[in-house]
C-alpha cells in the first residue's frame, strides 16, 4: 500500500495560489459597496434593493454546487481548478467594466447577475484548491493566507471610490441617473486587477494529478485503518428519502406563496417560494433518475452528496446561515443606514449623500483591514484554545459591533463597531473551512465546498426577500435596525458553533 504523504508547501508556495484571491475580493467589494449607490441613483427605492440583490445569492446556489462538481471531474493540460479560475476571472473582468455603464436598472441588476455568476466560477474552486494542495496540518494557514489576501484586496477596493475623490479629484457626483466618474474609474481599475491577480496563480501554482491524489487518498485510508484518522461513513440513501424531503420542500414553498398572498405581502417572498418549490421538483427528478439506474450525472450526484452530508458539515452549516444574515444585512444597508441616519439625506444627487457613500466604502475598507491584519493571527489563537472557541469569540465582537452602529452619530466612530466586523470577517474566511475540510473526502472537495455555499446562499436570499419587507413595514424605513437584526443573528452563530464538533 503506498505511504505517499502530501508534501508541506513553502510559504511562498501558498502565497502563489491564494494570490487570485486579492482580485476576487477587489471585485467583491467594489460590488458589496457600491451596487446598492447604483441601485440608487438609477431610481431604486430603499424597499426594492434587496430583491435586486438577489442575483448574488441566486447564482451561488446555481453556480457554485455545477462549479464544484465540475471541477472535481475535470483533469486536463491546465490542470483541474485554474482553467475555472481563467475563464470565472476572464468573464467578470468584463462585467466589472459594464456595470457603472449601465443607463437603467433593470441593466444594472442584469449585470450584477453576470459579474456575481463570473466571480463565483473564480472562487469556488480556490476553496477546494487549499484541500487540494496542502496537508491538513497547513489548511488552517491556507486559509489564513486567503483571508489575508481577501482583507488585502477588499481594502483597496473599498477604498477606491474616496481615493479617487479625495486624492486624485475625481468628482464623486453626477446628474440624476448617471454614475459617478469616481465609481466608474474604481470598477474600471478592478476589473484589471481582477484579472491579473488570478493570472499570478494560474502561471504560478501547479496542481497535483488525479494519480498523485489517490495515492494520498490511500496514505490517509491507511491511516484510518490504523486509527489515526476518523473518516464518516454513510449508509446507502433509500429511494424515497428523496420523495419524503421534496415533499417538505414543496409544502413549506406552496405555503409561502399562499400566505404571502393572502396576507399581501411584498411580491419579493414570492421568489423564496418559488425556490422551495423548485427544490421540490428537483428532489422528483433525481428520484425518477435513481429508480431508472441513471445515477451517474451531476444532478444525482449533487443531491446525494447533499443528503450525506458530515455530521460536522451540517453542524457548520447552521452556523453559516445565521453568521450570512448578519453579513448580508450589513453589505445592503450600510450605506441607506449611515446616509440616512448620519448623514441626514437620501437624495443620491446630493453632495452629503455621495460623502456619506464614499464613506461607507472606508468603513468596508477598515474591516477588511483589520480582517487581513488578524488573519494570521487566528491560527496562533485556535492552536492555543481550538477553531470553535476562536470562531465563537471572533463571531461574537463582529455581531455586537454591527449592532451597535445605530448608537454613533460620528461617522469617525464607526470605525470602532467596524474593528470587531474585521475580526469576525477574518474568521468566518477562515475557521468554518478549516474545520469542514478535516470531514470531508478529497475526492468530493468542490462538490461539497458547493454544496457548503448553499447554507451561506440560502439566508442571503431569506434576507433578500424578507429585510425589505421587514424595513419598510416595521421600522419605518430606517435601514440602522435592519444591521440590529444581523448582529443579533451573527451572536447567535457564535453560540451555535461551540457545539460543532471538530475532529
């Protein structure tokens, strides 16, 4: 039996191939920062974001799942995850150009579907890339590496709009309905950068073939038959587990869409059942294909792995959803909070509003600082306590800091509730990936780390659809309590993951 081990990798090896990183999150933030201003100053009103939004989250439970089984199954001359990171990198590079361009909303939305679907054929593969290369004694730092990578790259594109502002005399105003040349230049530049940076890891990072990692798969089976490893294992999935669970779906989305209609409830709840109702057609036809023997496609493969699921996954999983409405809820209303609430306007052809955007790219810009500052320090802390307890304390500084804001008039001050979000950040970049790729077989890395992208998906479209709602009927339109609830979900998070169990 072979005893091939997977070999350490040097520091600079790892720096390499979380480099694409740095772009991913220049594109991210420059999309988490300033689609909403966008939105904005194309004739959104402050309750129809959210749905707006629901692009991102909507691809990423499409994408992600395909993405990661595809490149599971993928071997060729460029390797098994670069060519996605190419091609993902390739198409949001564009969208990045065209989304400032875009003369009405409904292009604008149309465009964050495309660049959210591009960014997320880029990402999901770097996750199941750090299972890929590194031993499981490194991944904890391959994941530090890429939260320092995504702080680093989040900084300087949040920042990007005021620096062209306040250093290079960009003006950040425009007439009505026009984008700001500040945040066409910013969007402009991190398209470029974007690119670049995943190019760095595409020339520089060489993959392991699919004979070198089934001689490690086989190390580390030996490994368990000696009791060094403990590996779950799953008893075979019963045909109608699948009829039983799409019954449970479709009953709780027929049930939305009926009292969302009874208790004439904004059309955006409707989507949320839709997507239940979908789940429920999915779950019969991957059933009619089991009972037919047609097991071996993707669509099969998703959903059984999705069933079998690690204990500790679906531990981690609700974790992630309550940690994702807290997040979400922050990148939709900060800026509509701190315009509104501190700077006193909500008219986005005003100098005071655009200010008070610009600033909420600094704030983004702060936590991701700190976020890239504390990465490599989250390590040292869970060597000397464990990943749970790191995760918890980090969990818990990110939700009282989000929900604090609503107590600061100065804007300066933010920074203060930001500090605890960039650790948290940090973190949830972090810790959750660390733990779960300790559970999982590596041959099933991306199909789960897609899989895994649901629980972060599916409280995003929950907050997309019902935040708006919740705003505009319960706190008046005030968006500070919509960051209230989102600090209140991600301390409920904190306390969740203390009973993960972490191998």
């Amino acid at each position: 039996m072979s005893t091939a081990h997977k070999p350490h990798l040097s520091f600079w090896q790892i720096w390499n191939m979380s480099f694409g990183f740095l772009g991913i999150q220049f594109g991210f933030a420059l999309q988490n920062a300033n689609v909403s201003r966008i939105f904005e100053t194309l004739g959104a009103d402050i309750s129809s974001i959210p749905i707006l939004w629901i692009a991102a989250p909507v691809t990423g439970l499409i994408i992600q799942p395909i993405i990661g089984h595809a490149s599971d199954n993928t071997w060729g001359r460029f390797g098994r995850r670069r060519p996605y990171f190419f091609v993902g990198a390739l198409l949001a590079s564009i969208a990045l150009i065209i989304m400032p361009n875009s003369p009405v909303l409904w292009m604008a939305a149309g465009t964050l579907w495309i660049m959210d679907a591009s960014i997320n054929i880029s990402m999901e593969p770097f996750r199941a890339f750090v299972g890929d290369m590194l031993p499981g004694d490194q991944r904890t730092s391959g994941f530090a590496m890429q939260s320092f990578f995504i702080g680093t790259g989040a900084v300087l594109g949040s920042a990007l709009p005021w620096i062209m502002t306040n250093w290079m005399h960009i003006a950040n105003t425009a007439p009505e309905g026009i984008i700001p040349p500040s945040v066409k230049y910013s969007f402009y530049i991190g398209g470029i950068i974007f690119f670049a940076s995943i190019l760095v890891t595409v020339l520089t990072t060489k993959e392991y073939s699919p004979t070198q990692l089934a001689e490690f798969d086989e190390t580390n089976n030996k490994q368990t038959a000696n009791g060094v490893v403990s590996k779950e294992k799953h008893k075979p999935i019963k045909d109608k587990t699948f009829i039983n669970l799409g019954i449970i779906f479709g009953i709780i989305g027929l049930l939305t869409i009926l009292l969302t209609a009874y208790f004439q409830l904004d059309k955006e709840v409707y989507i949320l059942g839709g997507i239940l109702l979908l789940f429920f057609l999915l779950m019969l036809l991957v059933y009619y294909l089991r009972i037919k023997g047609k097991t071996q496609n993707g669509l099969v493969e998703v959903f059984t792995d999705m069933i079998n699921m690690p204990k500790t996954m679906k531990q981690l999983a609700v974790v992630q959803f309550f940690t994702w409405i807290g997040l979400f809820a922050m990148w939709i209303y900060t800026t509509a909070g701190v315009t509104m609430h501190i700077y006193g306007s909500t008219d986005t052809t005003t100098q005071v509003y655009n200010d008070g955007a610009d600033w909420v790219n600094i704030l983004f810009a702060v936590y991701n600082g700190v976020a890239a500052i504390v990465a490599f320090g989250l390590p040292i802390m869970a060597k000397y306590s464990s990943r749970k307890f790191t995760h918890f304390i980090s969990l818990m500084l990110g939700g009282i800091g989000l929900a604090s804001m609503i107590f600061f008039n100065d804007p300066v001050l933010l920074i203060i509730p930001m500090i605890g979000i960039g650790i948290a950040w940090a973190s949830i970049l972090s810790m959750p990936y660390a733990i779960l790729t300790g559970a999982l077989p590596s041959n099933k890395m991306g199909i789960y780390m897609g899989i895994f992208n649901f629980f972060i998906v599916l409280p995003q479209i929950l907050s997309a659809t019902i935040l708006g709602f919740i705003v505009k009927s319960l706190f008046h339109g005030d968006a500070m309590y919509a960051l209230i609830v989102g600090g209140i979900s991600m301390m409920i998070a904190g306390v969740l993951v203390l009973f993960v169990e972490d191998n």
